[in-house]
C-alpha cells in the first residue's frame, strides 16, 4: 500500500503558503497520494504562544498528525529539521524522507543566528545584516505573528544530532539543497546518514527552494509520484 506524505514547512511558512500555493499537493493527489498537511506551532493555523518555552517540542504536532502505518514525509528548512528529529527518535516511522533546505547547519550550527534574527525582528539589526533582515520580511508576512516567530528563535535549541542519532535514520532520505544556500553545503549530512543521497539545485538559494522545479521534480521522482 502506498503510504500517504506528510508536508512540513519551514519558519515563517505553513502547509498553504509553502506546499498548496505552489501546486505541490496537487501534483502529489495527481499521482494517487495522500497528503497530510501540518502547520508547526507558531505557524499557520496552528496555535501562536508568545513564549519561547512553549516551542520545546515542535515534533509533537508532526507525530500527532501521523498515522500509525510508516509515512513518506518532506520538509523545509525547520520542517525538515523537525522531521530529522522525529526520524532518528522514531525511525520505524517513516519509510522515505525529504530533507530540504538543510544541509551543514544541522551538523555546524551558527550560535550567533537566531540572536541575529531576532534583533532584525526587534528592529535593532543593522542595515548591513541582510541575512537576519531577509528573515524578518518573511515573518511580516500576511498572517504571520512575528512575536510567536521570535519565540521560537528564542527557544532553548537541542543538541546537535550525535552521530549514532543520524545513524537511526536508515529510511531512505533525500537532501535537497540549493547551491546558494546559506544552510549548505549538503554532503556532510549526507554523509552522516546511512541511506543518503543528496540533489543540489543550481543558481537557488534558501527561500527559493520549495518552489523551484528542481526540488519539486527530484522529491516526485524519489517518492515514486510522478503525476499520471
């Protein structure tokens, strides 16, 4: 039985404004899969608590959302983060992954970003910090709270993953990663799970990702769902 996909968005993002808007679950129903879609916490239609420690566990809603049978599953950025987590706490759960727009970060996280962030949502960051203020624009979207979005780049982050987490992920994965983004290069993550591959999108950076035709086509084609 072909086992339905889950859809995880990225920060600032959500299933409609990531996934629908761009004809991605379409194609996906176009080819006979079900699609399950999730807002995180913070996000969406999800609830929106102002307070970093309510974000302790982004997972939770994932999980909750799945059925009880194994699940291909892709995210964004966050949601791909959060999806990597779930896989190596729950690895029996899911039979293919798509990590998109996540690469080097995961293994060689920048301390210094989330504080970064948070000033250009404060509107303390310099002008000259481009990388911080692009992530506020994107939380000052229509139906964003960019406080809720603040908490969670307030949160206490985990650990980085320990290589005999990575090595409980043994469904196979696709990294998805455009060459131009600031989360990249992918092939060390590649390299630190069991069953890998790794697809790099020219002249595309981190935003740009889950709408371009590249990442589109690869993840249709590794989930076996190519539109009839």
């Amino acid at each position: 039985m072909t086992p339905p996909v889950v859809l995880v968005h990225g920060w600032g993002g959500s299933f409609a404004s990531t996934w629908q808007r761009s004809g991605f679950t379409e194609l996906l129903r176009d080819a006979g899969r079900e699609v399950i879609g999730v807002d995180l916490l913070g996000h969406g239609t999800a609830p929106k608590p102002h307070e970093p420690e309510a974000y302790g566990d982004l997972g939770a809603r994932v999980l909750e959302a799945m059925p009880d049978e194994p699940v291909d599953a892709v995210g964004f950025s966050l949601g791909a983060i959060t999806l990597l987590r779930l896989a190596m706490d729950h690895p029996k759960r899911f039979q293919r992954l798509v990590l998109a727009g996540i690469g080097r970060n995961v293994l060689e996280p920048d301390p210094d970003s989330a504080r970064r962030i948070v000033a250009a949502l404060d509107g303390t960051a310099p002008e000259t910090d481009t990388h911080a203020l692009l992530f506020s624009q994107y939380a000052n979207q229509p139906g964003n709270d960019p406080v809720a979005l603040g908490a969670i780049m307030r949160r206490t982050s985990r650990a980085v993953p320990t290589a005999d987490e990575l090595a409980a992920v043994t469904c196979r994965t696709l990294v998805v990663i455009g060459d131009k983004d600031f989360a990249g290069p992918g092939d060390p993550l590649v390299a630190a799970l069991p069953n890998a591959t790794l697809t790099v999108l020219r002249n595309t950076d981190h935003f740009a990702t889950p709408e371009s035709f590249g990442f589109i086509d690869a993840t249709l084609e590794f989930l076996d769902a190519i539109p009839a």
